[in-house]
C-alpha cells in the first residue's frame, strides 16, 4: 500500500469512528449504556457490522 493509499484509509477510518462515537454518546446520553445497542448504532450511522467489528 502506498502512503497516499494509507494516508486517504487512515482519514476515513477516523471519519467513521468520529461518527460512531458520536452517535455512541448520543444515544447513551439519551437513553443510557444499558439501553444502546450496537444495532442502534449501525442504523444510525450506515455502517455495516462487519465494518464495526
């Protein structure tokens, strides 16, 4: 992989965790840790579960 090829996954990798927490700290926010699922989040978010794990 080159380093621009690297540099462009590393900035949407970061794009879609920035995401993920914030939907995260929304929902637990909202509603509680107990109560928040990762299903929750995945629609919130449009990532697949194969991308969140």
């Amino acid at each position: 992989m080159s380093d621009v090829t690297a540099k462009k996954d590393t900035r949407k990798g970061n794009a879609t965790r920035e995401r993920l927490l914030d939907a995260a700290e929304s929902a637990i926010l909202e509603k509680g840790f107990a109560a928040t699922s990762i299903d929750e989040l995945h629609a919130a978010t449009g990532i697949t579960k194969s991308g969140f794990f």
